[in-house]
C-alpha cells in the first residue's frame, strides 16, 4: 500500500521487530490500531486513516505496519521540496507500546524516505493531506520519541476550537453585504470555478483541499468571486478559507466561516477545529473561538 519506491526494509534479528509495507488487506487492523492508540482522536481515527490512504495522485508515500499488526506509521515526500520527508502519522497500539515498535518503525521509514531523495525527516503535517501540523503536545511519548531519535523542534502550530452551539447567525451581514452587491453562494455545481479561483490565489495545495471538502461556500461581486471558505477536507475540520486582498475589510470572511460552521453543526458536530490557524484574532471575534490544541514540529538530517 504504496505509490513509490521499494516498502521498508524488513528485519528479522532477534529483537528488531519486522517492518513491511502494508497492504489493502491490512486496511481494517490499520483503522483499529489508529482508534486504540489516537486516545484524543479515537472518534475520527478512521477517517484520518481513511484520507492518509488517498493522497495526491502525485504524492510519493508508503504505509508501514509492524508484522504483527501492532504499529503503523505513514510517510510521505513532499510534493514541492523532495528534499523533504514527513512522519505523517505514527500509532502503535497500547498493548504493544513500550516494546520498541515506534523506534522501529520510524527507522523504517527514514530508511524509505532516503530512497525517496529526503535528507530531512520531519514529524510535520505535508499539506495538503496531513494528520496534525505537527505533534500534539498532549501526546507526550509521541514527543519524546522524536527528541530521544534526535529530532529538534523547529516550530509551533495550533488549532483553534470553535463552540458550534454559539451564535452563527449571517442574516444582518448578509443584507449589509449585498447593499455592496456581494452575495454569497454555496459551492455546488459551480465549484470548479471556485478551485480555480483558489488555485490562482493560494496554489494547488488549497485547491486540492477545497476539492475534497464536504461543503464550500463563496462570494461574489459582479461575477468576480472574492473569497472562498471549505470543510471536511479533514475530517471534522474547518478549511482551508480566504479572501482576495481586495475584498479583505468587507466583513466576507466571517460571513463564509459562519456558514460552514453552521453546515458542520447541522452534520450533528458540537465543535469543529480549524486547522493550522495564522490569525488568532479574527477567529477569536468571528466566532469566539479559542487556541486549544497546541502542535510541535520537529526535524532531522538524514544525511
């Protein structure tokens, strides 16, 4: 379960435990060890699993699980920098931790990703298909197995929560935005005019992700859109959103997250995380949301 190069070597010395490249058969045990280990992700667990396995046709990734079905772990090169490895996810069930599985794998897969070209490891989120930005603080032996591996942390993410029982109301901006002339649309048969219009602001990256979004909303001013807001590229997670640089100041960014906040409330979610946020504040007075999962981003030379 592979798009690349050869699977991770496997070893059969007394006390390395084997590492292979998973297969589809191995789909299942995958999605459980995931649920067991991921213990402040357990209800989204398969559906991260589920996106992991449908990456970007380009996207150079490898699955590796442990022979006995006790550990797994994704990898992946970055699209726009070879140079560069992901430890996209790593999850070892909790009757096998502590056995030295996680070690090994990792080893695997720095082994896979030097085959790929990467001379840098990094447990880091490789957009556009990423588990977290990095490693969840709260996940205190994910974070010191990568320091004991001699990785170093070179960078801070976070997530904000956002309380979808909170006011998310549109109607007043909506009046006030179309005696602008804008309006604002939900992305149905029209999205691909939507994806191009992220692609030429913000890149493949978010257009991909906005392609693979369960809802997308957008608006317009004489034909001409202004911003786009998506979610559900990730599981249960708000985005990507944005707005031209010359709309910005319209009040068109609050009115599409409210809008997809409220989709995601009606899809029976009680909260929604909006992922990898740069500006705090306007989220903050958007919505009230909060700064609440706090990711490390750690790195290591392969060479």
């Amino acid at each position: 379960m592979e798009n690349g190069a050869e699977s991770g070597a496997e070893d059969g010395r007394a006390g390395v435990p084997e590492i292979r490249a998973a297969t589809a058969e191995d789909t299942a045990a995958i999605g459980e060890i995931a649920r067991a280990a991921l213990i402040l992700d357990a209800e989204h667990a398969s559906a991260l699993v589920a996106r992991l396995l449908r990456p970007p046709p380009a996207r150079r990734w490898t699955a590796l699980v442990t022979r006995g079905l006790d550990g797994v772990l994704f990898a992946s090169v970055s699209e726009g920098d070879r140079s560069a490895g992901h430890v996209d996810l790593l999850a070892v069930a909790p009757r096998a931790q502590r056995g030295g599985l996680g070690r090994a794998l990792v080893a695997a897969a720095e082994d896979w990703l030097r085959g790929q070209g990467a001379v840098e490891a990094r447990f880091a989120g490789n957009p556009p298909c990423y588990a977290w930005p990095g490693v969840d603080v709260r996940y205190t032996p994910a974070a010191c197995l990568a320091e004991s591996l001699g990785y170093e942390q070179y960078g801070v993410a976070w997530n904000m929560t956002a309380d979808l029982t909170a006011d998310l109301s549109t109607r007043a901006d909506l009046v006030r935005l179309a005696d602008l002339g804008v309006t604002v649309h939900e992305a149905a048969q029209d999205r691909r005019a939507v994806l191009a219009f992220v692609r030429e602001h913000w890149g493949d990256t978010w257009a991909w992700e906005t392609e693979q979004a369960t809802g997308c909303h957008y608006a317009s001013r004489g034909g001409k859109l202004l911003g786009f807001a998506a979610w559900g590229a990730r599981p249960a997670w708000f985005g990507p959103m944005g707005v031209a640089q010359d709309a910005r100041g319209l009040g068109v960014g609050r009115v599409l997250l409210r809008r997809c906040l409220a989709e995601q409330r009606a899809s029976g979610l009680a909260s929604a995380q909006i992922s990898w946020v740069g500006p705090l504040g306007f989220y903050s007075r958007a919505v009230g949301a909060r700064a609440e999962r706090v990711f490390w981003l750690y790195r290591r030379d392969l060479r």
